[in-house]
C-alpha cells in the first residue's frame, strides 16, 4: 500500500491517519513483519487492524548459494507458481534482481522463463516481498527488474512498486538505484520515460530485425528500431542511463557483420552495451559466443565510440539464468 492507502487503511479501522504514516515507517523503512513490533501504535490498534489487514511479508521457500556469493531465492506466488529473486554481491554493491511477472508472455527462444509461459501477473506486495523478506534486506544497494517476467507488461504494479521503493515514507532510494530491463514494449515504455526516473535497459542481442525475430517473436510487434527512436527523443546525458543487453551465441551475432551494424544503429546515443555470456538451455540451437568473440566484438564497439564491457558471469553453478530453478519447482509440485 501506498501512504495515502495506508492512511485510509487506518482511518478505516476508526484510527487517526497519522497510524498511517506510522505503519510505513514500520513496514518500509523498518521492515518489521509482525503487528507485535509497532510498539509506537497502541495494542488496540494494532489488534483492529490485525483483524482486516495482513503484512504480507512471506519467506522464500527455496534458496541456493554460488561459490561466487551469489544467491537465487525462491518464492511461491499463490496458486503453484513459483518465482525467482537472485541476490550478486560485487565488492560494494549487493544487487537485487527482481521478478515482475510469473512466467512471461514475450517467449524469448533463449530464455527458460518464456518456454514456461505466463502464469499471471505478480501484485505490488509479491514484487516487494523479493526485497523484504531475504537476509540481504537491509544492506541491498541496487535493483534491477531483469528477472523473471517483462516488467513493461506489467506496468501499473511497478509505477506502484517504484513509487514505494523511492518514496520518502517508503524505501526512500534514489531512482539511480534502479534498473528497469525491457524487451522493447513500446507504448509501456513510452510512459516509463515520462513518469519515471529509474535507469532503463533494453534486451536487444540483435540488430538486424529480421534474425532479432527470429529469436525475439516481440520484435513483430515492436521493431527495435522503432524502440530506437523513441528513446532518442530522451536526454539520457544526465542522471538517467540507457544501457543495451546483448547475449552472445556463437555464428548468430557474434561477428564483425552484427557489431558493424549495433554501430549503426546506436551511432550518437549516450549509451553502454553490455555484452553477456549466455547460459546454456536445454534444446536451444546455439552455444555461448567464445570469449575471444566476446572480446573481439567489445573492443570493435569502444574504438567507435560505444562504451561496451563484458559482464561477468555470476552464480553458473546455481542454475543464475532466470526461470531454471522455478521451472523445475513447478514440474514437481
Ligand atoms: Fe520474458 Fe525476459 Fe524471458 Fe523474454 S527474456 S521471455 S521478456 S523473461
């Protein structure tokens, strides 16, 4: 709930609206999980509202840990879907990499999360609890909705999500402290530029429209050029950043052809390319680009002034990739 729910909320259990304010400090910026612990609001007050109202604060249900640090935590998200949150430490940082939806609808060809399908959209409390209910609650610095799911297809829950995160009664984080990934859903993304200021980044791992199809069906709806020029009319030189994802199979982009071509279709945007290793799936027609490609394709992107690094990859032996885990869960239950 936001502030002015939660106000209401009191209000609605006959209680002043300041109880309101007082329950976001609690379960916002405290996080506390029990009505026991608001020792500030009056036993009879917390009782009347225990009656109508539930915190919500659920534990993962599953958890593995990398040798690297690195963490995926399972949640049940009702009705035997499950979903996944993978916590990446890295030297200062701890990032938190958040799931949207269960399942997806967009069917990336590479991607275990769209051969399970869509089971639904999760709701602002699902998405929240990733954030509250894990051991590294207190000390995360970063979120990146990059996990399972398209966030963009699930737009009103995470303007509902964004705003509580960075709201002063809420999370209070800055917008720089967010990352908000999409495969390109035009319309949705149109408003997340106006409304919010949260770092953008885009799947495109392809620039050639027709081979982007072949293994991104969105690209039908939504031609990544199209994409292209909607971001352009954005002023991304200042606090907000775009950045491009681009996963690297080998023979399909990896080569001097399709670096030639991402040259030239982002020549003049302030922007940075992350190239990424691929984890391999079951029955996928392509490996992992070779590091040597890897490299070769990187440093072909900074000599033309494209900032572009390679990221390292986190938690192969915990299955990282988004929607492994979660899938097998499903299968067995
Ligand atoms: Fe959905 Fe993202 Fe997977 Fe595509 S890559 S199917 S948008 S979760």
């Amino acid at each position: 709930m936001t502030l002015p729910e939660l106000k209401a909320a009191a209000q609605a259990c006959s209680l002043k609206p300041f109880v309101g304010a007082q329950l976001a400090d609690w379960l916002y910026a405290k996080r506390v999980r029990s009505w026991e612990r608001m020792v500030n609001i009056s036993k009879s007050a917390r009782e009347a509202l225990a009656a109508r109202y539930e915190i919500g604060v659920h534990d993962p249900v599953g958890l593995a840990c990398s040798s690297d640090g690195t963490k995926k935590y399972l949640f049940e998200a009702g009705q035997g879907r499950f979903i996944e949150s993978v916590m990446i430490p890295d030297e200062d940082r701890q990032t938190l990499c958040v799931s949207s939806q269960a399942g997806c609808r967009m069917g990336c060809k590479f991607c275990m999360t769209g051969r399970q399908g869509f089971h639904g959209q999760l709701d602002a409390a699902d998405i929240l609890n990733q954030f509250i209910s894990i051991e590294e609650s207190g000390t995360l610095s970063n979120a990146v909705f990059m996990g399972m799911g398209e966030p963009l297809d699930n737009y009103d829950t995470l303007t509902r999500v964004l705003g509580i995160l960075t709201a002063p009664w809420g999370f209070a984080w800055s917008p720089k402290r967010i990352t908000v990934s999409t495969i390109g859903v035009l319309p949705a993304l149109r408003r997340f530029l106006d409304e919010q200021r949260c770092h953008l980044a885009v799947s495109l791992h392809n620039p050639f429209p027709e081979e982007r199809l072949s293994l991104m069906p969105v690209q039908k709806a939504w031609d990544i050029r199209e994409v292209l020029s909607l971001i352009r009319e954005y002023d991304f030189s200042g606090q907000r950043r775009v950045s491009f994802e681009y996963t690297m199979f080998e023979g399909f982009n990896d080569d001097k052809r399709h670096a030639d071509a991402l040259i030239r279709l982002l020549r003049g945007l302030e922007c940075r390319v992350n190239l990424i290793r691929f984890h391999q799936i079951p029955d996928f027609p392509y490996r992992c680009a070779s590091l040597q490609a890897m490299e070769a394709f990187r440093d072909r992107l900074n000599n033309h002034q494209i900032l572009c690094t390679i990221r390292s990859s986190r938690g192969e032996d915990i299955l990282a990739a988004c929607g492994l885990l979660s899938g097998q869960q499903a299968q067995q239950s």
